[in-house]
C-alpha cells in the first residue's frame, strides 16, 4: 500500500523548521493578517486547497464521503495517522473526512474549514473550505492523472444518462397514440423526466 502526502511545496518548511515557523508568525502579526492569537500560535495549513473543479472530479472517483473516526472501509495507514494527529493538534481544519468508492477504495483524506463565523454557527455545509491531505492505496497516478480520470468516469455517467434518456424519447417517438392516451385518460406516465442535472457534487442523473 502506498501514501501520498500533499503538502504546498513552498510552505513544507513551516512544519518542520521552528526558524521558519517563527519568522512566518511574526511576519504575519506584524503585517495584521488574521491569524490565531500570539499565545496560542500553530503551524499553518499547509495542505493542497481544492477548488470546486477538482472536488467534483475527485468526488467523481470516491462519491462516498465519512467522518474520519467513523470510516471502516479500509485500514488508514500509520503515515496517514500520524498526519492527521499533527493536523488536528495544530487545529488547521475544523472538520476531517474521508472520501472513498466503495469498489476502488483508494481513500483520500480531506481536512475542511468553514468559510465564515455565520456558516459554522449555522452549520452551512455548503460554504466550507477544503484541502487535499494524504490518499493511500494505489497511488501510482499523480494527481493530474487522477483528475484525468475523474473527467473520464464523469463523461461515462454523463453518456450513461443520456442513453437512458434516448432510450425514454424513443418509446414516445415509437409509440405516441399509446402516451397520449395515458395523457387522456389521466394516466400517469412514470419514468419519464427528461431533465439531465447534477447535484452540489456534480453527480449527473435524470
């Protein structure tokens, strides 16, 4: 099984060197930056933030979501463990899940923050920051790759729908007289909504 850790390349140092890390917190107090008080300084989030594209092609490939002390999918590796500790006794993320397929487990962990004062007090799971920290399983993609990959099983589920809503059109086209007489006589017709959404995710369905 193989780990991956996604850490910005240019802010790693801030969890490793004191020096860094001191300068960086001085820096930011003295440049006003909104950061924790100075009695109670942490290291920074320095994981990989995922805009709204890449969240919806990765939740392409693990549309299945659990908070960390509740996944049971698949054993979270030691690297795994002690990242999240680290993270969570730094307070860098509010909240941790972990997304995954129940076929291709392949989990990724996520940390999430809220976006403001009111979408924590009111619980708005909407307005909520999230980073890429580690996946685990197998890792041989790079993550342009697994991004590729994301795209593709979207198009697959997206020609998936549309052959089932070619499939609806044609037994109208095939059969009209009998889909009027349902309207006549106040049949309901069932099954044959032609509308192609997606959800907050991105999930295509009809």
């Amino acid at each position: 099984m193989e780990v991956k850790i996604y850490r910005e390349p240019e802010n790693e140092n801030l969890i490793i060197n004191e020096d860094d890390l001191k300068e960086y917190n001085d820096l930011a107090i003295e440049l006003g930056l909104a950061i924790r008080s100075a009695d109670d300084l942490k290291v920074p989030n320095v994981y990989m933030p995922l805009n709204n594209a890449t969240q919806r092609q990765l939740k392409a490939l693990c549309p299945e979501s659990a908070k960390i002390e509740a996944y049971k999918k698949s054993t979270i590796p030691l690297e795994v463990l002690k990242v999240y500790k680290y993270a969570k006794e730094n307070e860098m993320f509010d909240g941790y899940s972990i997304w995954y397929d129940d076929e291709e487990p392949d989990p990724l962990l996520i940390g999430w923050n809220w976006q403001s004062k009111e979408a924590r007090k009111n619980a708005y799971t909407w307005q909520v920051n999230r980073f890429l920290i580690a996946r685990w399983g197998d890792c041989a993609l790079e993550l342009s790759e697994l991004l590729e990959k994301g795209k593709v099983r979207i198009k697959a589920q997206l020609l998936d729908k549309a052959k089932i809503i070619q499939d609806k059109v044609s037994s109208v086209i095939n059969n009209p007289d009998s889909y009027v007489n349902k309207i006549i006589s106040g049949t309901s017709i069932t099954g044959h909504d032609f509308n192609l959404n997606t959800n907050a995710d991105g999930t295509i369905h009809v």
